[in-house]
C-alpha cells in the first residue's frame, strides 16, 4: 500500500510538473504575442489616421469642386432664364424700358 502511494503521488506530480511547464511556456508565447501587438498597434493607428486625413482632404476637394459646378451651373440657368423670349441679353435690355412702361431717360 504504502508503494502504491509513493507512485500515485510521483505520478501526480509528474502530471502536475508537466501542466506548471506547458503553462509556462503558454505564458511567455502570450507576453511575446502581447508585446508584438503592443509595439504593431500604435503603427497601425498613425496608418489609419494618415488614411483617415486623407480621404477627408480627398472629399473636402470633391465638395468644393461640386460647390463651384453648382454655382457655375445655376448662374449659367439663371442667365438662360433671362435670355428666354430674345435673341439675346442685349435685345433684353433695349426692351426693358418699353416692357416696364418707362420713360426714355434720354440717353
């Protein structure tokens, strides 16, 4: 009985050794694994703000850009607006005086 003990606990403590090993080799893969994504991190969070910056620069010029069509277009509606029923812009402005019932200024 008394060898019997003796080997159940060499064997419990030889399954105990080899968990206490394999966990301590898991330990140091993991504090290796974590300080690899500490130091990869931050280089990944400059690359994402540079790209970030970027775009925001690329869509603040296609903004003004579309702004600028925009008012190009709509002065270039607005004179076609005017124009509609002359020939064009000056025959609107010799016409004014007699569609809006004024008087010859004389000049």
């Amino acid at each position: 009985m008394f060898i019997r003990l003796i080997r159940s606990y060499s064997i419990y403590q030889s399954a105990k050794d080899t968990l206490y090993k394999a966990n301590l080799k898991l330990g140091k893969i993991a504090a290796k694994d974590i300080e690899i994504a500490e130091k990869t991190v931050p280089k990944i969070q400059d690359a994402a703000n540079y790209l970030n910056k970027k775009t925001g620069e690329k869509l603040a010029q296609g903004i003004d850009l579309a702004q600028h069509y925009k008012a190009k277009n709509d002065a270039i509606h607005k004179v076609e607006r005017n124009i509609k029923g002359y020939k064009n812009l000056q025959e609107k402005g010799k016409s004014i005086e007699s569609e809006q019932c004024r008087p010859d200024d004389g000049f």
